[in-house]
C-alpha cells in the first residue's frame, strides 16, 4: 500500500515538473514560433506581391465562399491578396489552388497556381491570361479541351473579385453590353446550357431588326435571340422546341409580359423543331406500340428544358405520354432519348436513342457493364419515386448527368402535357 | 568501469545503431541526407544527455514499478522542450525531421540507456554515458548519410561534387538505399572490431525492459548463439 502511494507520488511529481518545463518553454517559443509562420505566410503572398510592406489578415472578419480561403489587405495600400481554390469534374476530390493579387484599383496584378489536380491541364499560360484583368474579366477566353477546370478556374476568380466588391474594399467594372449579353444567353434557354453555363449552339446569319443575334440550340431544343428591346435595350429571347417563348432582360428579369410582340417575331423567324422533325419522331415513337396506337403530337408546350417533341399516344381506352429530350452528355454532344408514361406518371418506356455512353468517357476501370438493366431500373417510376441519385455511372458522369437532365425535363413536360391535354 | 571508456564505448565498440542496432528506424528516415542527418543526431543525443542525468538523479527516488513510465515521462519532456526549441530557432530543421523528430520518444537508444546505464549509475558516468551514445549515434547517421547522399545525389551536406553528381545512384536515397547502406555500414564495424563487439551482456536480458515479460530463457539462449 505503501509503495503504492510512493508510486503514484513520484510519478504525479516528475509529470508536475515536466509540465512545469514544458509550459516555460513554450511560453519562451510559442511567440517566435508564431512570428516564423506568419513570416512565411506573407513570404508566399509577397510572391504575387513583390512591393508588399506588410499584410492585415482580413479573412476572419469575412464571409467567404468556398472557394476562397484567405483575404490579405496589404498594409501600404497596394491591394490585395487571396487564397483561392477551384473544383471542376476532372479534380478528383483535389481542388486547384492559386493566390491572386489585386490592386487597389480591382485590376489583377499577378495569378501564382500553387497546386493543380485536375486530369486535364489547362497549361501554365492560362492563368498569366488573367493578369490585367479587372472584374468583368472580359478579354478571358476559355481553354478548348479543358472547358471544365478553366470555367472553374474562371468562376473562382470571379467569386474573390466578388468579395472584394461585396465588402466595398475595391470598385466594381462596368461590364460591355456584349458581355452582358454573352452572361444572360442561358437564361433564356436552359435546356441547350452544358455543365459549364454555356449555351451550346449555332449562330444563325440573316436576320434583320429587332432581331440582331441568332443561334439553333445544338441539341434541337430551341432558338435564342439578341433582340432590339425598346426602352429595355438589347434582350435575350428564347424559343423552345414547340415555338413557346420567353424573354429576359440584360440584368436577368424576366420580361415576358411585357414582350409578348417580340416572342411572336422571333417564333416566326424560324421553322417550329418539334413540327420539323415531326415525321420521324412520330415513327419512333410509334415504334414502341402495336398497330394500331394513335400518335398525336403534342402542340405549344411550355418549358425550357431539352425537351425537343411530345406525344400523346392512344392505346384502346389508355391514354399514355412520350417524351423526347436531347440532354447535353459527354463532349456537349446531344444524347437522344424517349420516355414513356402512363397516365399516372408512372415510366412505362425509357430508350436511348443514340449512344448512352460515348466513346472515351470512361476514364477509369469502373464500366456499365449491361446497359439494358441499368435503363429498365427507371421503368416503373414516378416522379415521386424517382431521385437523380439512381443515374449515377462511375466514371461516366456526364453520361449520368444527361439521363437525370432526361427524366427532369421529362417529368416537367408530362405535368405540362396533362395541363394541356388533360 | 573508468570515465573515458564510459564516454568512449558508444563511439565505436558499442555503437548504438551499428553495434547494438538500437534506433534503426531513424537511422534509415532521417539520412536521405547529411543536414537532417546530423539534425536528428544532435537532437537525439540532447535528449539522450538530458534524459541520463534525470534519470540518475531520480533513480533511488523512483520506484521499480512505476520506473518505465516514469522515464517516459522525462524522456517525452525533453524531446518536446527540443522539438519546441527547433520549431522556434531551426524551423527549416524542424520541417525537415518532422514526425522523426516527436519520435525520439519511443527510441530504444534512449529508452535503453536510461533501463541499462542511468538508472543504475551517478549523475556524472549517466552524462558521460549519454553523450558518448548520443555522439556515436550522431556519426553513424552521418556517416550513413554521407554514404547515400554522395552515391545517390552527389552532394554532401548540399555541396555539389563533380563528375559524382552526374553519376548519381538516385536509389540510395530510397527506401533500398538506406538498407544497403546500413547492411554495409553494420558489416564493416563488425570487421573492424574484429567480432569483438558486442558485449552481449550489456544488451541481453539483464538490461532489456521487457525482461520480465518474456520467455527470458529462450531469448538468452538467442543472443547467446547469435554472439557466437
């Protein structure tokens, strides 16, 4: 018992003392300590600020997005420097990170990559491209091949300008009506938009006042017009596959109401797709059913989506719907698919149409073994059933991605479908 | 036993890493090159020199039961108030030995002096002790270092040598490299010292902590064979 008291004694007396010894010495470094690493954190922004006397950290006193994690205001009032990081598709879980400088006037002085992940390398020229830059980042152009991580890239970027903005530590630029106009494209037709938030069509030439752009969605969903507003100025005018149309200003307001003349000139310039391709998408189709099943298209649907036709199909008593949509899959090539519903919104049909998985998607050993199993899960499900969740491929997230933007849209057209046709 | 031999033994004739082949795992992570080699070293023999003479001083004072913890204790104490005092005034050095250097702790160099010389002996032959197996320790990392920093990069210590640099055997930096190197090294002293060293008693289970525990009968007999 004795030894036993001995024991825990000694022991709690040499854990004192060593606690005792521990605690001076840090008192004696932990202030140098403190002052090495926050030499070398300035260290590495005076590299993108070479001029730079000293750094206040403004990042606690923020509120930040995700993607940027450091907000430095340099001491004599040169500008800024941010810690900046980017996630794309091909990150793999590792984001790109960069420190950026920006002077006092919003104008990027230096960009400094510090780590890059990404599968695809938009190489070392394409972030120099942003130096000179102020907030509308206007002379920035993508890079072919490597859309994903440069518009990741380029959205972080645009995210730290923000901050500053927001918090008034620098003007915001006043952008070009070309590149208010190239910003608010998407809106008007979200179904021909990538992953990326470009629209992916074709310019149509030809057109005169009040019409002054023109593109044909790739994937056959509609047409977006540049059209001459009045006292709206220049708006963006999207008509879908079924000729329905809707119109939203520069600054991103919907001003359909007050356009209704605009939408009937713009539907009119071109042929309607859905009735254009009405021939062929009607023998699809009715390839699906017996002799016998009534075909009948669908008129003046609403929505924006990739739907591109819509029928109701007369079985006998039975009424069922189909739906064909071209969502936007791998290499912003138009994946054509058809999905039937019966009368309670219930799949009764999913078919692709073209390739469901393209060549060179799969980057990985994970592969889509029977792709007729995969596409009889959907079949069966309703809305309220169904989640996006069920589409995933690994290694082909693209593809997964189209299918769920397929039995989005799909879903949305049958609620219109009903509304239209009872 | 007198004082210089003391000091001396763990030079050569006791050489903690090539004799004894005590604190092997640094010994192999911390010589890719000279500088961190002799980082590590110095390190460990301050703890090492620290550590003995607590112990020592401690050594009526702490009883048998609670005396591997206790020299725990004073052995983390100090690698910290070292890991602190290079994080402050070496920060390149501290990032350079990073986890190896928290790991002098559980170094059987320092753990096994302390069991076989310091809790038996005075405060001064404990000193003597430590400094003479901290600085055989420290120019074993380094000769090790040296030996696979010139063949594998052609440098010592960071200094270029011509003609060597060009013909740089880039796997003595590796993981492979370290065992060739250490294999090499422990074959050599054993040549030198003519199979005289070890002196097995000084590490058989009269010395080892674990003495207790195991099957002391068996292990003897190993060490036995093995110094034959």
């Amino acid at each position: 018992m004795k030894e036993n008291i001995k024991s825990v004694v000694v022991l709690t007396a040499i854990c004192l003392v060593v606690a005792v010894l521990l605690a001076y010495t840090n008192s004696i470094t932990a202030p140098i300590i403190a002052e090495n690493q926050a030499a070398a954190a300035n260290e590495s922004l005076t590299i993108v600020m070479p001029d730079a006397t000293g750094f206040e950290d403004l990042t606690p006193s923020l509120t930040l997005p995700e993607t940027v994690t450091g907000v430095y205001k340099e001491t004599s009032g040169l500008g800024f420097v941010m810690l900046v990081n980017a996630t794309s598709d091909y990150s793999g879980g590792n984001p790109m990170t960069f420190t950026v400088a920006i002077d006092a006037t919003g104008t990027i002085s230096a960009v400094e990559l510090t780590g890059y992940y990404d599968s695809k390398d938009f190489g070392p020229d394409y972030p120099q491209s942003y130096v000179g830059q102020n907030s509308t980042l206007a002379d920035i152009t993508l890079v072919a091949g490597c859309t994903y991580s440069s518009v990741a890239f380029k959205d972080s970027i645009t995210s730290a300008f923000n901050v500053l903005i927001e918090n008034n530590l620098v003007a915001e630029a006043q952008k070009s009506e070309e590149q208010l106009i190239s910003e608010a494209l998407p809106l008007a037709l979200s179904g021909c938009v990538n992953a990326t938030n470009i629209p992916i069509a074709d310019p149509i030439e030809g057109f005169s006042d009040p019409i002054t752009q023109a593109y044909k969605a790739k994937n056959n969903c509609g047409y977006i017009y540049v059209m001459n507003g009045g006292s709206y100025g220049s708006v963006i005018v999207g008509i879908n596959a079924f000729g329905v149309g809707r119109v939203y200003s520069l600054d991103g307001s919907d001003i359909t109401a007050d356009c209704a003349g605009l939408i009937e000139t713009a539907a009119a310039a071109n042929p309607v797709i859905a009735t254009a391709n009405l021939e062929a998408n009607t023998a699809t189709v009715a390839a699906c059913f017996e002799e016998g099943a009534v075909v009948t298209p669908v008129e003046n649907l609403g929505g924006f989506e990739d739907v591109t036709a819509a029928f109701t199909v007369t079985v006998g008593e039975e009424t069922q719907y189909a739906v064909i949509t071209q969502p936007l899959g791998y290499g912003d090539e138009a994946m054509k698919m058809l999905t039937i519903f019966n009368a309670n919104g219930e799949i009764v049909v999913y078919k692709t149409l073209t390739e469901l998985i393209l060549h060179g998607e799969y980057y990985s050993a994970h592969e889509l073994t029977d792709e007729g199993a995969y596409r009889a899960q959907f079949v069966g499900l309703s809305e309220s059933t169904y989640s996006d969740d069920m589409t995933l491929v690994a290694g082909a997230t693209m593809t997964a991605n189209a299918v769920a933007s397929n039995f989005n849209s799909a879903f949305e057209a049958f609620n219109l479908i009903k509304e239209v046709v009872g | 036993m007198k004082k210089c031999e003391i000091f001396s033994k763990g030079i050569i004739k006791e050489n903690p890493v090539l004799v004894l082949l005590l604190g092997t795992c640094p010994a192999l992570a911390t010589t890719t090159g000279v500088v961190s080699a002799l980082a590590m070293g110095i390190a460990a023999t301050a703890v090492l020199f620290c550590s003995n003479i607590v112990i020592s001083m401690l050594r009526k004072a702490v009883p048998d039961k609670v005396r591997i913890p206790c020299y725990i204790v004073v052995i983390a104490g100090f690698v910290s108030v070292v890991q602190m005092l290079m994080h402050a005034y070496f920060p390149d050095l501290y990032d350079m030995l990073g986890v190896y250097l928290a790991l002098i702790v559980v170094n059987c160099i320092i753990l096994g002096r302390a069991e076989m010389f310091a809790r038996k002996n005075g405060v001064i032959d404990s000193a003597l002790d430590g400094l003479g197996m901290g600085i055989g320790f420290t120019l074993a990392l380094v000769l090790m270092a040296s030996f696979r920093e010139v063949i594998g990069a052609g440098t010592w210590a960071g200094i270029e040598i011509p003609v060597i640099k060009d013909y740089a055997v880039s796997i003595m930096t590796a993981s492979p490299g370290g065992f060739l190197a250490f294999g090499c090294l422990v074959a050599l002293v054993a040549k030198i010292t003519s199979g005289k060293a070890p002196a097995k008693k000084s590490f058989s289970c009269e010395g080892c902590p674990n003495a207790a525990a195991c099957n002391k009968e068996s292990c003897e007999t190993d060490v036995k064979e093995e110094s034959k």
